[in-house]
C-alpha cells in the first residue's frame, strides 16, 4: 500500500514538471537596437534571429532597465529597478567622489554586487518549481573586493552558483573577456584549443545543459558576452562585410557570430523535440558602443540609444508568431514573467519593479502600469553621459538632468531621434511628468549624485 501511495506521488510530481514550461532567456551584451537586420539594418545579416522574430512577438519599444550593464543584469535576476537596489553604475565604476572635467557633480554612492540576500529568479525557479538551473555566459554582478568572516575572498561567492544556478559556465566579476579567442582566460570559464571562437564555445555549453536536462524542466540563462569589446570576430565574417562596404566589418562580422551562436541554441530546442514547450526571450543589456541607427547617442546615456534594445519573445501556442507590440517593456518584467510561466506568485513584502508580460503577449489584457521609468545618476566609462533619470509613458519621454534639474521632453513616435524637445510647447504634460519621476525615485529611495566637499 505504501509503495503505491508512493508511487503515485512520484508519478504526480513527474507528470506536473513535465507540465511546466520550459524557459530559456537570451540576453546579449552591448547589442543596440539597430544592430540586428530585423531590426531595420540591411548591412548586417542575422538570419537565425531573423526567423526567430517571425516565430514570435517583437517589441520595438522594448529597453534595458539601464544603459550600461550590471544594473540591467541585477534588474533581471530580482525584478528591482536599479534604483531601488542600489546597483545603478558598471561593476566597479569609477573611483567615489570623481567629477570628471567640466562637470559639477560625483555619481551617486552605488553597489557593485548583487548581494547573496536578494532572491533571483532562479533560486525560485529552482526550490518551488523544481527547474534545473543553467547559467553560460557574462555575469558581471560579482565585483566584491576582500574577504568574508572565514578568510575566503568575496567575489567567487557572489557567481552564479551560489544564486540559484545548478550549473555556471564563464559567470563571474568579469564585463569583457581579455580574448574571444581561446585562450579566454575568464575565471569560471575552462579554456578551449587554440583559436576556439568564444560565442561557439558559449553555444556548445547550453546545448551540453539542455540535452542533460531535456526530461525536466529546465531554465537556461545565456548571457552572451557579444558583442563587448574587445570587437572580435572570424576572419571570414570579417571579410565578408570588408568586401561589402561595412565601415565597422569587425563589429558587423561579431554580430554574425554572436547569431550564429545562438541559431544553434535554437536548433537545439528543435533537434530535442522541446521547443514546442519553451519560452524564450531575447533581449541585450544596454545600448550599443557605436552608432544606433535612427536613435540618439548610445551606451552610458539615458537617450534612446542607450536603452531602447531589441526586444522578442517566442513561446508557441502561446505568442502569435510574426506579431508585434509597440507597448513599451523594460528588463524588470523578466522576473514577475517568468514567475507567472513556472505558476509562482511574488513573495509579499519583496518590491517589484516589473510586470509580468503573459496577459500581454497572449493578448488577454494590457499591461496596468503607465510608465516605465530610469535612473543614471553615475558616470559611464566613457564619461560624457549627463548624470539623469527618465520616464516614458506611452509616446512620450521626459528627462530630468540632475546637474541643472533642466528637462527634456520627447513625442518618441513623432521623433524617435529625440531632436525636437517639447518641455516648453507642453508645460501641462511636461510637469506632469516631472512629478511622477521625482515621485518614483522618492519612493525607490534613489542615491542621488552630489557635490563633494
């Protein structure tokens, strides 16, 4: 009688796993909103992400929850805006109290971690749904310098394994690697031969995990570290776009690989007879190093070249292939997304920034918030960024530069460039706006930049 009951228990356990979706989440680094052809950019060629478009739903006003990456990152794992965590600049940023030439202000006091104590989306992925857990890729939410109370240094602590992930391939402090050429030498990463192509070697890890772990469910974070610098690509799709006219070949060639890549992750899910159950969400960390077609600026800067990115989901019998929705989404809605797919409900008392995207990618509803908002109050790398935060609400975009308190407002359908600014053709609107950010960031508790002493 025991043995049965057992039994029955197990097959119960077995029968709803099989039940739940599978989940593969797909973030590049660096990758801008112009730099795929789906997206309009006829000099390159990304023809698996192409068809991967035409299997699911495009957001063509989808962004990153900032503009440069480990806050982005931190924003997927916890559902919490930066500025509510706290992680609001690059792991590690530049040196406290820095203001650069020219400038007035220091960047705000910032994390350059994820601490241990806030719960990612895979540890509850794992403990309540039973998922096994993968991670390949760039991490970069590990930057903790010294030791903890037993003499062991910090930083290995903070990867990936330690935040939920059954497996981790390559996640560590590190934003690039020194190489995409084999030998990496990315901690966490065990080098390949001579000259193996780091986005192949990226793609043989996730196959390796999802054929592993083909008969349970299963959640895949690839974390690409294409396109970051250093730009790197094959000889052959170098040429190819040298023949061709590029005047970035060597980028162009690495945006191939890095498709390339990901077409077999793809295909994969097909071969394993899976992909009829799988989710899968593309999507990149932050604006692009270098021109972004039509947008204004790019990476380190809260224009919409620094954050407006590609944006896809594909999940079938669910998402209407080919489809679009122009309702804009940020990488916070990952979280409470996926809570929803694998049937788990947000943890009382735990904020969340984001919303889940089901009602809207299965057309039931819309989503109920109005706006979406950002805050960069640190410099980028690059330092020319002005220090400021945003909110977009529909069509349109306000900007709050936090040196001057001066604004900005866009009619990002009319001007997708940002050129023409209305604050002063619609002060109403403007104000309004205004509000509703310095509302949000007195509620998130924001850092804030300052004058040093």
């Amino acid at each position: 009688m025991k043995k049965a009951i057992i039994s029955l228990l197990i097959a119960s356990v077995v029968s709803s796993f099989a039940a739940l979706p599978n989940i593969v989440v797909i973030m590049a680094d660096d990758l801008g909103w112009w730099d795929t052809r789906f997206q309009g950019n006829k000099d390159l060629e990304t023809p698996f992400l192409d068809q991967f478009v035409k299997e699911g739903m495009i957001f063509p006003q989808g962004y990153a929850a900032a503009s440069v990456c480990t806050p982005t990152r931190a924003a997927m794992m916890t559902g919490i805006s930066p500025a509510r965590l706290g992680i609001t600049n690059h792991a590690p940023g530049h040196k406290e109290g820095m203001v650069p030439k020219g400038r007035v202000q220091a960047g705000a006091t910032k994390l350059t971690y994820l601490p241990l104590a806030a719960e990612t989306i895979a540890e509850r992925l794992k403990k309540e749904a039973g998922y096994a857990t993968g991670f390949v890729g760039k991490w970069h939410l590990s930057h903790r310098k010294g030791n903890n109370e037993s003499g062991e240094k910090w930083e290995p602590l903070l990867r990936p394994e330690f935040q939920g992930y059954d497996l981790n391939i390559g996640g560590c402090d590190r934003g690039g690697p020194p190489s995409f050429f084999a030998p990496y030498r990315i901690p966490a990463l065990e080098d390949g031969e001579k000259g193996e192509y780091l986005p192949e070697r990226m793609a043989d890890e996730c196959i390796s995990f999802l054929k592993k772990n083909k008969e349970k469910p299963f959640f895949l974070t690839f974390w690409n570290y294409s396109v970051h610098y250093p730009i790197e690509a094959p000889e052959d799709l170098i040429e190819k776009y040298k023949k061709r006219g590029v005047e970035n070949p060597a980028y162009a060639g690495m945006i191939e690989g890095m498709d390339r890549s990901i077409g077999r992750v793809l295909k994969s899910l097909d071969d394993l007879g899976v992909a009829d159950n799988t989710l899968v969400i593309f999507t990149s960390d932050n604006g692009s190093l270098f021109t972004n077609g039509p947008l204004r600026d790019n990476k380190g800067h809260i224009y919409e070249g620094g954050i407006r990115v590609p944006w896809v989901i594909r999940w079938p019998g669910k998402v209407k292939p080919g489809s679009e929705n122009g309702v804009p989404i940020v990488t916070t809605d990952v979280f409470p997304t996926l809570l929803e797919v694998a049937g788990l409900k947000p943890k009382p008392g735990v904020p969340q920034d984001g919303e889940s995207l089901i009602p809207l990618i299965t057309g039931k509803s819309e989503l109920k918030r109005k706006s979406v908002f950002f805050h960069y109050p640190n410099y980028a790398f690059h330092k020319r960024n002005r220090l400021a935060g945003a909110v977009v609400t529909g069509r349109y975009k306000l900007i709050r530069f936090y040196d001057d308190d001066s604004i900005e407002l866009y009619d990002l359908k009319a001007d997708i460039g940002e050129r023409n600014d209305l604050s002063k053709a619609k002060p109403v609107l403007a104000h309004k706006m205004l509000k509703e950010l310095n509302d949000w960031l007195k509620e998130s508790k924001a850092k804030m930049p300052y004058q040093p002493k």
